[in-house]
C-alpha cells in the first residue's frame, strides 16, 4: 500500500475515533444534563399538582379535571393521585407515546429513563393524598438525537475537508517522491534526468539533491568516456586534413562491403586523384595546396548528403588520392556522379584553387560481393591511368562484368510493387546469441524478395532499389506485418529493422505505431532497430522512443560506430542494446587498433548499463576476443547463417 493511501486511511481512522470520543462523551454529559432537567420538570409539576390541589381534595371531579390539564401538555409519561390513608388512586393518566424520528437503537444506546417528582395534598394539617409526577423523556431524547446528528454532520464535514486538504497537502509534498520514483526507472531505462525542481520540506530536499548530484556524475562520467572514445575513432579512422575517413577505415569498409553476406550489394569505387599534386605545391605553396584538397574533402561531403548515399563512404588515402565507396550505384548513375564531379572540378579551376586542368582524374571501377579487395582497388586503378591518358574527358569508367542485373527500373519497379501488394515476401531468420553461454537471445528478421519465377532475391539486390522508389515505408510496414504474424505463431524474440523512409516520415511512423499498438502481446517479443545512418534528429527520435516504450517494444540501434559522438545522446533514448557495425568487428583479433576502440564503446556503454552486440562475427578468433572485452552478444555467420524458420 502506498505511503499516501497509508496516511489517508491514518487520518480517517483517526476522525473516526475522534468523533466516537467526542460522541460518546457528549452522549454521556448530555444524558445526566437531561435526567437532572426531567427529574426537576416532574419535581415541579408535582408541587405545582399538589398546591393546587389541595382546596379541592375531596373534589374528585376538580383533581381530575386538573390532572388532565397538566397532563394533556405532552411532556409527562404518568401522573396520578394516590389516598394515603388506603393507597387507592383517585385519578390516574398515562401514555405509551414513544419518541418520533428517533431510532430505536439510538434509545437503546442511550438508555433515558423516566424521571419522576412526588408531593402531598394536604386536607388542613392532615396528609389526605399523594400526587405522583413521572416526565417522559421523549423530547430529551429527540433533542439528544438532534444534537448527535448535528455533532455527526459536522465532523463529517470536517472530516471531508480534511481529507480533500490532507490528501492535497499529501500529494503536494510527495510529489518529489515520485518524481525520484521517474529518476530511477529513467536510470534503470540509462536515462539522467535532473530534477529541476528542489522541494522546500528538508528531509526531501537533501534526498533529492542528493539524486541530482549522483545523476550529474554519472552524466559526467559518461561524457568524459564518450569524448575520449570520439578523439580515439578520431585518430584511428579519420582524416585530420578533411575530416573524411582515412586509408585504414576506407581498407576495413571496402573488405566489409565485399563480403557476402545478406545486406551488402553490387556498386562502383571511385578513386579521385589530384593532378600533378607535388608541382602544385611548389608552384602554389603548401598552404594553397592544403586548400584545394580541403575543398575536395568539402565536395565529398557534400555528394554523402543526397538522400539515398548513407551507405557511401568517401575517404582521403594519402595525399591528393580520394576514393568514394559507392554501394547500390548502377552504371548510369555512376556516369552521372562522374560528370558532376568534373563539374565541380572544372569550377576549382576557374576560381584558381588548382592552375591544372583537369584538377583531377576519376577511375571508376564496378565491384561485387565475393571479390577480393585489390582485384576492385587494380581496376579502378587501371581505370584512372586510362583517365590520366584520355584528353577528352577527366574520367573513365572500367566494368569487368555486368556490375548491375540487367533488368532495369521498370522490371524492379513492377517486381517489388507485386510483392508488397501480393504479401509475395518470404522471411529469413538469423540467431543472435550470448558471447560467453551461447544463449539464444533474439533471431534477426531479414527479407527475401520473390521474383516472378519464384525465385527468392537477397536484400543486397532490391533494398536500393526500394529506396530509389521512396518504398522503404511501405516495405517496412509489409515486414512488420510479416513479423507480427510470424510472432502469433511462434512467440521468440525476435529484432526488425526500419529504414530512413519510415524515421523520415512523420505520417509514417505514426502508421507504423498504430499497427504497433493493435498487437500489443507482442510487444515484449519485438525489438525495433534503427540504422545509426539513418537517425532523425534528436528529438523525433526521442519522442519514437517513447512511444515504443509506451506500447511495450523496445528500440535497438544496430550499425553503430562511425559516428560515435552519437553517444552522447544515447541516455535519453532507453535502448535495449547497441550493435557495433561490422566495420570493427573483421579481424578484430587480429587488429589492435579495432580492439582498443571496442574497448572505449565497451567502457562507455557499460557506464549506462547498455548492452553490446557484435554484427558479422565470422571466425572464433573474433568471438574470442569479443568475449574477452565483454561484448554481451554476437550474430554473423560464424553463430548461424539467416535461414527461412525451421
């Protein structure tokens, strides 16, 4: 029972037992008040009876006639008049009235007796008669119960103001209590919230101070461990000159994209090399040279920012030689982004940040899941020296097989648009399990995309051609449904993904959680994963937190690590786990740097009490050394293959 019901029930026990006192000892005063009145009253009527009686007492006719006027006044139970020589009664007049409006429990409780008066008729010196007086009490007793009901309506009113301001007072000055209550279930969820406001009463206000100055710690804490972790990325894999990735991070992201796995997918490299960079810096100085190569770091960046290239890495891998990792781009669009980089180029030149024309030349080279690094990384290479070679044009474009299928935007459109409408969606599952026990403890949901021979076709192919459609919300919506499906059948945890469409779209999260909420049984068995690519900003993805924990889904964060200043503001979102991208997961055993870096996620997240999982494990060294650190889970080939549910 809560302290407030404790003390609500405290205080209308408390008026109960005031008001039986007070009830009891009125009761009581009042009674002997009462009797003593009655006593008195049937005292003086019986003088009064007796006085006027006496020049009449061999007048029977007159004592009767007097004792009814007395008596048909209503306050006497009997009055009669007895001889004293014989005891006969001369005149005698009595009444059963009992008393109105009164309960005969409360006469019973009460207990008022008649009272009754005696004197004596005198026939000159002689006693002649006797005149007996008894008084009813039944107006003290409806006076009594009057003044009980007035005593009893009055506390009642008390009593009710009391609670209403007792209870008023009570939540005014609990409600700090609950507000810790919040500050603790937020700690649990790896939330700090401060409480902005400090109670007057003290004992509250030193707990609460108190739990604002441990929540500020913690914060604190985990500030610092974050920024540390951030200037270590930093070093290891990025550029200090542009700000893009560096060689190592472009080598581990190209290795990552080649392997085969579900979600990797056929694209083009484009390595962008500076001409004649050693003239230009000694021709135009170090400083005009580290100039123009910040403005080519720029116009990457700004290529990554178009809707649909999340999944593009650009990098800078040693003096004037940048590459721009491409997944998901077919041939025509890779002309297209070749032509409006020499756009650009062209337009450094005219405003003199390079004397050379071209600024730079551009290799294009197609690559696919199963090949080797430097089989992709030769032909672009070979591709650039044919650019290098060409006068016509700064760049040139080397295919050594058909890099995208042959269907084209028609087919893929009609493919998928017939799957979706169709349910035409097959699901495949991949086991997520404990690094140290082995436990199971989720399955991964992946898509398989059945073509018109019923073929099923990984996700690797269609998923960038569902975002160059703008269907991923309508593909996430078909997923959910599959998932939710699945789940009545099969209650086993299991983890979705949701694409940037869906986080994007405002209209379509609110779908997204209306479907949500019409399954709530099982809630518990799913768990949302948002792309670290795809974030919304902060506060939208705050507010889609909430309102998946509202309905009882969790939210997970999978593909995490290249931007780990994220992390900062991972308090705020209650996540069930984060999943470190593969990217730092390869060969961790035999990289140091990778080790180090998964150490300070480890450090960081292990602060706020935030579970790690470790995405595409494929060798027992891995799994050893992620083991070692204290990642909690691990998934990839090495745990299990996805696989249609068995």
């Amino acid at each position: 029972m809560s302290l407030l019901k404790q003390l609500f029930l405290a205080i209308c026990l408390f008026l109960v037992v005031a008001f039986t006192g007070s009830f009891v000892a009125s009761v009581e005063t009042s009674r002997e008040q009462l009797l003593s009145q009655l006593r008195s009253h049937a005292q003086d009527a019986a003088t009064a009876l007796g006085l006027s009686m006496t020049p009449h007492v061999d007048d029977p006719a007159m004592l009767e006639l007097m004792v009814s006027s007395i008596f048909d006044s209503g306050y006497f139970a009997s009055i009669r008049v007895v001889s004293i020589p014989d005891d006969k009664v001369l005149v005698e007049r009595s009444t059963e009235v009992r008393a109105e409006n009164v309960p005969q429990w409360f006469v019973d409780l009460v207990n008022l007796e008649p009272e009754g008066g005696d004197a004596l008729i005198m026939r000159g010196w002689e006693q002649a008669a006797r005149v007996e007086v008894l008084s009813h009490p039944q107006f003290a007793l409806a006076k009594l119960w009057d003044g009980a009901i007035g005593s009893l309506l009055w506390l009642l009113l008390c009593g009710l103001v009391s609670a209403v301001l007792g209870g008023w007072l009570l939540r005014t000055q609990l409600r700090p209590l609950d507000n810790m209550v919040q500050q603790a279930q937020a700690i649990t969820r790896r939330e700090f919230l401060t409480l902005p406001r400090v109670p007057r009463t003290p004992e509250l206000k030193r707990v609460v101070l108190a739990m604002n100055q441990m929540v500020d710690k913690l914060k604190t804490l985990f500030a610092e461990e974050a920024a540390r972790s951030e200037k270590l990325r930093e070093e290891a894999y990025q550029d200090s000159l542009t700000g893009l990735a560096n060689r190592r991070q472009f080598d581990i992201r190209l290795s990552n994209q080649l392997a085969v796995n579900e979600q990797n997918a056929e694209g083009y490299l484009l390595l962008l090399r500076v001409n004649d960079l050693g003239g230009l810096n000694q021709r135009l100085g170090g400083q005009r040279t580290d100039a123009l190569i910040g403005a080519l770091g720029e116009l990457l960046k700004r290529l990554l920012d178009a809707p649909g290239r999340s999944e593009w890495l650009a990098s800078r891998s040693r003096g004037g030689e940048f590459t721009l990792l491409a997944p998901g781009l077919s041939s025509d669009d890779a002309n297209h982004l070749a032509e409006e980089i020499s756009e650009h180029l062209n337009n450094l030149h005219q405003t003199g940040a390079s004397d050379c024309n071209p600024v730079a030349h551009i290799g294009i080279a197609a690559f696919r899941p199963g090949e080797e690094p430097a089989s992709v990384i030769g032909r672009a290479d070979q591709a650039l020296a044919q650019a290098q070679s060409n006068a016509a044009k700064c760049w040139e474009r080397l295919d050594d097989f058909t890099a995208q299928s042959s269907q084209g935007l028609h087919d893929w459109r009609g493919w998928i648009d017939e799957a979706l409408n169709q349910g035409k969606l097959q699901l495949y599952f991949q086991p997520v399990v404990e690094c140290v026990s082995g436990a199971l403890l989720q399955r991964k949901v992946l898509a398989r995309l059945l073509d018109p021979q019923g073929e099923a076709i990984a996700a690797g192919r269609f998923l960038p051609w569902i975002e160059r459609l703008g269907w991923g919300a309508r593909f996430d919506l078909a997923m959910l449904e599959h998932a939710l499906t699945h789940l009545a059948q099969h209650p086993e945890p299991l983890a979705l993904s949701l694409s940037a469409a869906t986080l994007r779209e405002p209209a379509k999260r609110a779908k997204l959680l209306a479907l949500l909420k019409e399954h709530p049984e099982q809630a518990s068995l799913l768990t949302l994963e948002v792309d670290e690519r795809h974030l919304p900003p902060p506060t939208e993805l705050e507010a889609l937190s909430q309102s998946l924990r509202e309905a009882g889904y969790s939210l997970g964060l999978q593909h995490f690590g290249g931007r780990f200043s994220l992390i900062g503001n991972l308090t705020h979102l209650g996540l069930a786990y984060l999943k470190i991208d593969g990217t730092y997961i390869r060969a961790i055993d035999l990289e140091s740097d990778k080790r180090l870096f998964i150490e300070a996620i480890f450090r960081a997240t292990n602060s706020i009490d935030l579970p790690l999982i470790a995405e595409m494990v494929e060798t027992q060294g891995e799994l050893e050394v992620l083991t070692e650190l204290g990642v909690h889970g691990a998934m990839g080939r090495l745990i299990g293959a996805p696989a249609p549910w068995q």
